[in-house]
C-alpha cells in the first residue's frame, strides 16, 4: 500500500533534499581509506602547505584553490628501484569516469631518474574548473624496477551553483520540486 502525504512544501523539501544527497553520493563514490604502495615518495606544495601521503582521508584532503587554471604546484618524487621505461598518471575520479590531469612516459626510455629535478613544477590546466567539491585523486607510476600506486582526497574548492553540476543539479531539483507539487494539488483535487 502507498501511502501519500498531502501537506504543502515539507514532503517536496524532503524529497529536493533526498535528490540532493543521492547526486552527491554518486560523484563522490570513493573507497573508506586511500594509499601509497610501492617503493615511491612524494609531495606537493599549494599555497605553501606542503601535501604528502598522509593527506589521505575525506576528513584530510588536499586542497585545491577557487582559481586553480594556472596555478603552479611545486613537488618532488623518488622512486627507489630502477626507473626505465616508464609511464603514470595522476586523475580526478568524477562519478564513473577519470580525469587525467597529469600523465608522463609512454615511451620507451633508458634513463634511470630515479628522483625529480629541484625546483619542479606542475601547471594546473583547466580540465577541474567545472568541479567542486571532495573527489578521490588516484596516480601510478609503472616502471621496469616496478610500480606505484596512490589514492588521495582533494578538496576543489568554490561555489557549487557556478558549476553545471551545481546548476543543473540544482534545477533539477526546483524541476521536481514543481512537478512534485503540481502532481500534490491534481491528486487532492481528485480525492
């Protein structure tokens, strides 16, 4: 049996708010605990906090700044086996997909760095401009000696509602809200 709850803006609240927090558990689906495995290191500084492997929970993100197109992001790595013809990336998990932000290698190579240049730096590009909120960041670096891997958390920092996730979330939800309260007012003309 249904049972309907007539009654105004409560019920379309609480179902705007339910519609809410369903979207935000399905952008932001991420494991309970991140990583670093393998024999690498490494850090990065943004706005002059230094991040390394212990930014690693929700509760302990990276943060990224509002105006992040440009930004430059200093960091060091190493890695401690031989480091040959080798390949990684960096990348944003978003719902299903990942955006790669960063990536190196791909071909083959035979110098053996097995630690960055002093003074490295990244230059963050537009690709997480339309995003905000608290995403899963995963890397590798594969090599002949071996391989890396890391999960992170980074806080993308900004309004929500410049997005068009925000936005179109955002209608959406005024969408059925009025579809919810139109369909609230047919049925109680019909009982």
């Amino acid at each position: 049996m249904t049972r309907v709850r007539s009654g105004g803006i409560v019920p379309v609240l609480q179902v705007s708010l339910g519609c809410l927090v369903m979207a935000g558990v399905l952008l932001v689906a991420a494991p309970a605990d991140a990583k670093l495995s393998g024999p690498c290191s490494g850090s990065a500084t943004i706005n002059g906090i230094e991040y390394d492997a212990t930014f690693d929970t929700p509760q302990r993100p990276i943060v990224i700044p509002e105006r992040r197109t440009g930004l430059q992001i200093p960091y060091k790595g190493s890695i401690t086996v031989a480091n040959t013809n080798y390949l990684g990336a960096v990348g944003v998990v978003v719902g299903p997909a990942t955006i790669t932000v960063a990536d190196w290698g791909f071909e083959e190579n035979d110098d053996d760095i097995r630690s960055t240049d002093p003074g490295a730096t990244y230059v963050l590009g537009s690709d997480l401009d339309d995003l905000v909120g608290l995403y899963r960041v995963t890397a590798f670096h594969d090599a002949d000696g071996g391989s890396c891997d890391a999960d992170a958390y980074v806080k993308l920092e900004g309004p929500v509602l410049t997005t068009p996730i925000g936005a179109g979330s955002t209608a959406g939800t005024v969408l059925l809200g009025v579809g919810l309260l139109a369909a609230g007012r047919a049925r109680k003309g019909i009982a």
